[in-house]
C-alpha cells in the first residue's frame, strides 16, 4: 500500500510511482521483492554522493523482482482463417518509440519468441509471429488457439524500464527488466549529460526494442561507471 511507510518487509510501497514521486538521501536502499513484477518505468528521483550510493535492488527469495515494459494481452478471439485478436486494448507500440517497439510471444515452455516486423493490414498476417495493431487491438497470425499455444504476449507500451533521469552515485543490482522499446536502463540522449558513479550490477536484462534494434543499457554521453 502506498499509504505505508515503506520502511519494513511489512509495510511496504506498493507502486514504482511511488519510488518516483519520493526524495531520497544518500545511503538509502530501495528494495523490490523478489518473484513480483511492477509494469511501470521507474525514474530515478535523486543522487547519492561518493561516500553513500542510492541503491535499487531486491529482498527475499526466488526470481529476481521484473521491471516489465509491457502490457499482457490475453483473450484472444478468432477472426478465421488463423488470424486472432486480443480483446486487451494497448497503445501501437510502434508509437511507443519511433518504430522501435515490438510484441513477444511467452512460449508455454518458457522460452520468449520475437514478434516479427509489424506488418501493415490484417490481411498480411500468414507466419506464425507476424502482428498488426489495429483499433488499440493486437492481431496475430496463430496456426492454433493462442489463449493455449502461448503462456502469454507481451506488447511493448513503454520506451524504458528504468531511466536515470541526470541522477549520480546510484547502484541498480539484481533485477529483471524487459519488453521495453528503447532501452532497458536508459539516460536521455539528448541533451547531452555527464553521469559519475553509476554502478549496473548482476541485472537481467533481455528483449529490448525490436530484435535487431535496442539497448540494454543505453546512455548518451560520457558515463564515469
């Protein structure tokens, strides 16, 4: 709950939003639990100092916490001839980052498929991983019942999982990012800025962007790391 104080295992935050909206001093750990997952992007609010890095990182046990840049559509309905929609209303994601963002299949082995190229009509839709989006709707080409042929598909809705918003001295450790369309972990490009102390520690950080475009880590400019 975002009304707790955030201080203990049992009273904690609820929402990345929340993280954002907080000032932080040097020193200060914020911690995500390990197995949840937030599908938000979270903007670094504040800097540390040489002697006491911010830290983000995680408590408990199991998988790492995932930061997703992602809505899970589900609820596919047929339109025939192997073409389905999902009944989950989502942003294009090739508005979300100038043509950069893409779909991904959860295979019911756990694997992760990329979506192919966005095709342009419903009607372009004949290999298995092809997509459209149409009236905030995803459309897929599947040759069997994709509520049961995948786990899930992730639609990209967000350029970042985490954005370093100018901050110094911070540490990000032990955290799972993915789906985003630009950059798992990203500093602005533009304007040009200088970051000192930024340590990227024992993250997971996988399908990013389209499959042949897109960053992990992504900063543009000079970092002192």
């Amino acid at each position: 709950n975002d009304s707790n104080n955030g201080t203990s295992t049992s009273t904690p935050w609820k929402t990345i939003a929340k993280v954002n909206a907080t000032a932080f001093l040097p020193g200060d750990n914020i911690l995500f639990k390990k197995g949840d997952t937030w599908r938000e992007t979270l903007t670094v609010p504040s800097s540390g100092n040489a002697g006491a890095y911010i830290v983000f990182s995680s408590y408990g046990t199991g998988d790492k916490p995932k930061i997703l840049g992602s809505t899970l559509v589900t609820a596919w309905t047929s339109d025939g001839s192997n073409i389905w929609h999902s009944t989950t209303t989502v942003t294009d994601p090739y508005a979300v980052s100038s043509n950069h963002a893409n779909i991904f299949f959860v295979e019911t082995g756990g694997s992760i498929s990329w979506g192919k190229v966005k095709v342009a009509a419903r009607v372009n839709l004949t290999t298995e991983y092809q997509w459209e989006w149409e009236s905030s709707h995803i459309y897929i080409y599947s040759p069997t019942d994709p509520n049961t042929r995948y786990s899930g598909v992730e639609v990209s809705q967000r350029q970042y999982g985490i954005g370093l918003n100018s901050t110094n001295y911070i540490t990000i450790n032990g955290l799972e990012i993915a789906y985003c369309g630009n950059g798992g972990i990203a500093e602005a490009i533009y304007p040009f800025v200088n970051l000192t102390g930024l340590k990227i520690i024992n993250n997971t950080i996988h399908h990013i962007g389209i499959k042949l475009s897109g960053l992990g880590i992504e900063i543009g400019a000079h970092s002192n790391m």
